[in-house]
C-alpha cells in the first residue's frame, strides 16, 4: 500500500488537531476548576470552593491574591502565621477592608520585604501589618553557608510561572485534587484569604495522637538546635527588619511585630541548649531596631508584643503516649499554636483590654518587667509539669542532660530563690 504526500499531510493536520484539542482541553480544565483561584470564572460550593494546599508558586499565588483584593490588614510571617493567624477572626471583623494571610512556610524576612514590596509597588498600602518575627531565623549558623543570588522567596514576575500553573500536568492533578477534596474534611486546604486551617492533622492526632506529634517536633526542633550558634545573631536579618519596618513606616502603615506564643516545651529546649541569653539580646536589639526607625520616622507606628513566655497558654499539657484519644487546646504541637490561640494572641494584640493577660508589649522600659514576667510563669510551669523541661532537657542537651537535671531539680525544690 503506497502513501502519498496527501496521506502525511491528514495524519499531521489530525495530530496537529488532537494536540491542539488536548491542549485546550488542558487549559479548560484548569481554568474551569480554577485549583489556584486565579481565574474566578467558576467558584461554585461543591465544586470547586474548596481550593487545595500550596505545593508550589507559594509565594506567587498568594501575592496575586492579595494584588487582587488589594487588602488593608496584611499578615506576615512563616508557617505559624499562616496556621495560627486567621483573617476572619473575631479581632479582625472591623477591618476596613481586606485581611489577607501573606505568610509562607520556611521563609522569613527576605520573603516578607518582598512581599511588601511588591504590594507597594503596585499602590496597594495595607492600613496594618502584622508581621510574625522568628527567633531561629535571627541566630548564626555554626558553619555559614554561601549566600544564594537571591534572596529567598524573591519574587521574579518575568518567570514563566504563569504559563506553568496554567498548562502542565502538576496544574491538571491539583485541579483533580480540587474536585476531589470538596467534601474531605481531612484534605489540606487554604482558604480564600490565604489561610491555611490545617485541617489534614486530624488524620494524624486520630492515627498518632497528640503525644507523638509533640515528640516528632521536638526532635526535628533539637537538630535545628545543632546547627546554630548559641553566642551570636545574624546582623543580615536585622538588616532586612529594618528595610521592611523604613517601607512600611514611608507609606504610613501600623506596624504590629509578633514574637510568636511558642510552647512551653520549646522554651525548655532553647533554654537548655543555651540559647536562652541570646533570646533576650534578641528581644532587647527588636527594641532598639524599632526605636532607631521611630527616630528616623517619627510618625511611625511600630509595636512589639511579646507572646512568649511559660504562661498558661503556652504551658499547655503535653498529653501522655497512653492517651491516644487526648486533645490539646492550643497547640498542634510545640512548633505550631492553633487557630483558638492565634485568635486569643490577634485579640491582645488588637484590643489589649479585652482578653485575659498574655504575652507584654515591649519597649525599653519593659525589658526587665518582661523577664521577670516569664521567670514567674517558668515557675509555675514547671510545679505543674516538671517532665516536659526534663524530656526537653534530653533531647536538646543530652550531654548536659545530668546537669540541668540536677538544676530543674533545685529550681522544683525552691521555686522563689530563680529568678
């Protein structure tokens, strides 16, 4: 059987035409399920409401939503922002505007300015800023890495991310998964305001409890311990605070600095690794760096809240491994607080009189105040659960762990002699 030009030149054009048709059909589907909520040509409960967690383009998707609402309270941060803080909590139902969660896991201050940034740029100037300041970003690697070309999270707009999240097979399988998960009440998920309600650690406290959650974070917590300096900050952070403090301060937005409610469990391993005397040189150079931008700006309004501290939110029982069915509060576990917390913290932060006493707005008068504050509150703490410093102690500074044991000891036995 002879071919003939005619016959190649059909089967290119029906090639050509199935590609084509593949390709549209590609691009129908996503633009239709709209997995990143990009497009809001179809946004349909039961559908396609319920939007997918963030694998990739983080930083991208969520900044052209927030360009999109253009929002007047903005929140900053890393993975505990964007778990702990809520745009709809109680605290921000009288926003003027928009409130919209910028927060992205494992970034930091690099990501944060940029972020600003870029809403500036395009004329989007956020009434407040709530910005989650991370104690481990601000500490020195024991052996320093080599700085990358860009920082992290550095927005680049001339990438072809656009065309990527549109057309690729990673686009098809999320908006698969979007179809998939409208009724999973255990799928990850991230709402329309950029929050991130965890909802696929219910699957694991069911599975694992909660006990096992807390002792995996620890763990994860005490080999980040290792690879940091306990006796120097890294001066490139406080370098950026300062740029995104000079950006917010220029364009007459309300600075709120949150220095996160971190567990009890948390403190207890930074304090026996021996980071506990950088962590107030930290706080007290916070101070110095906001008072330095008030000198420069002195219309800037710039505020610091420190939640941290072995209060009774943040000494929240531990459930034991035996208690497979206990449930915390307020903590998914020590790296993470839950919404019910981070709406307690925006409510302090936003309305002081209105709650219960947590955490101390600091400045330089209220240095020593603040101390003297979390020593009591360790006190307390450890009368109520002396095991949790003891298991922190173990993992954090195993070779000390005799040592510390026999000052926990003391510190049980007289409680008013620490200060």
């Amino acid at each position: 059987m002879n071919t003939t030009s005619v016959d190649y030149r059909r089967f290119l054009l029906a090639l050509c035409a199935c590609l084509a048709c593949g390709a549209l059909a590609t691009i129908a589907l996503v633009v239709i399920v709209d997995p990143y909520g990009l497009y809001k040509v179809v946004d349909r409960p039961g559908f396609n409401a319920v939007k997918p967690g963030l694998s990739r383009y983080q930083v991208q998707i969520k900044q052209a939503h927030a360009l999109r609402l253009r929002p007047r309270v903005v929140i900053l941060g890393n993975s505990r922002a964007e778990i702990g803080f809520d745009p709809a909590a109680p605290a921000l139902a009288g926003a003027r505007g928009a409130v919209y969660n910028l927060a992205i896991p494992g970034t930091g201050l690099a990501t944060a300015n940029h972020q600003l940034g870029q809403l500036l740029a395009a004329g989007v100037k956020p009434e407040t800023v709530i910005l989650g300041v991370e104690f481990m970003d601000f500490l020195a690697l024991k052996s320093p890495s080599r700085p990358s070309a860009k920082p992290a999270g550095a927005l680049d707009w001339q990438a072809p991310w656009q065309f990527d999240a549109l057309f690729s097979l990673a686009s098809v399988k999320d908006a698969l998964q979007t179809l998939r998960i409208e009724h999973d009440a255990q799928a990850a998920t991230l709402s329309p305001d950029g929050f991130n309600p965890l909802r696929e650690y219910a699957a694991h406290v069911r599975n694992d409890g909660y006990h096992k959650m807390f002792e995996q974070r620890a763990r994860e917590n005490a080999a980040t311990l290792t690879r940091k300096s306990t006796t120097s900050l890294d001066a490139a952070d406080f370098t950026l605070l300062r740029t995104l403090l000079t950006q917010a301060s220029a364009s007459d937005a309300s600075v709120k600095l949150v220095i996160y409610p971190y567990h009890a469990q948390w403190l207890a391993m930074l304090e026996a690794a021996g980071f506990w005397p950088l962590f107030e040189q930290w706080k007290a150079q916070l101070v110095r760096e906001i008072a330095s931008i008030q000198a420069s700006h002195p219309g800037a309004s710039i505020a610091l809240h420190d939640f941290s501290g072995y209060g009774p939110y943040n000494c929240e029982r531990i459930p034991a491994a035996s208690e497979r069915d206990a449930a915390t509060r307020w903590y998914w576990e020590a790296g993470h607080f839950k919404k019910e917390l981070g709406d307690v913290v925006l409510e302090r932060l936003l309305s002081p009189a209105s709650v219960p006493p947590l955490g101390l707005r600091l400045d330089a008068g209220a240095l020593a105040a603040n101390t003297r504050r979390i020593a009591s509150e360790r006190r307390d703490c450890l009368a109520f659960q002396p095991e949790l410093f003891l298991t922190a102690a173990k993992m954090s500074a195993p070779r000390d762990v005799k040592h510390v044991e026999k000052t926990l000891r003391q510190d049980y036995k007289n409680p008013k002699e620490k200060t």
